[in-house]
C-alpha cells in the first residue's frame, strides 16, 4: 500500500488540495487583501470588471508560483535538516537562544 495514500486518498493530491483551498477559503486576510489592494490598480477608463478578473488571475499566478517555490524549498530543505549533524547543531543554536531571550526577559530587556 502507497503511504502517501495515492492520488485520491487523504495525503494524496486531491487530500492536499482540498486542505490548502479549505485553509485559503477559511484566511479571512486573503479577501481583505483583494478589497483593499486590488481595486486601487483597476482603472476606471477601461472595462472595470475585466480589468478586476485580469488582476484576479494574476494574483492567482503569482500565488501558484509563490507556493511551488516554497514546496520545493521545503523538499530541498529537508534532507539537509535530516542530518543528524545538522540536527544537533540546529537544536544547540535553538537552545542557546531560548536561553538568552530568558536571560533578557528576566532581566527586563
């Protein structure tokens, strides 16, 4: 049996997909961005409405190339930060800055 679960199973792509749009649908910032950024760029000389879906869809575009940049990196990341030198060097970095972010909140910085 495929433990990703296939394409159709929970941690298949349709599983995938259906958890990021339920993420995006449930991010209340995603519909402030588009009625408060997006509007100022549509000009009221040409066609309002296609002028809004043209900006839409780019939004869209750059959304989609932002994310797969970002799974990639993540891919690329994680055999990197599966070695268990760089582990341990990651988790002495995390614990000495826990500790002095300790250090200075007792001490009222």
């Amino acid at each position: 049996m495929d433990p990703g679960g296939g394409a159709d199973g929970p941690g298949g792509l349709r599983g995938a997909y259906g958890a990021g749009l339920g993420t995006t649908l449930g991010n209340p910032k995603a519909g402030v961005f588009a009625v408060s950024v997006l509007p100022q760029f549509v000009t009221a000389d040409g066609p309002v409405l296609l002028s809004s879906i043209a900006l839409g869809v780019l939004w869209a575009v750059v959304n989609v190339c932002w994310y797969l940049l970002f799974t990639w990196a993540v891919g690329r990341g994680r055999a990197l930060v599966s070695r268990p030198a760089v582990r341990r060097a990651l988790n002495i970095v995390t614990g000495v800055v826990l500790c002095g972010l300790g250090v200075a909140v007792a001490g009222g910085v």
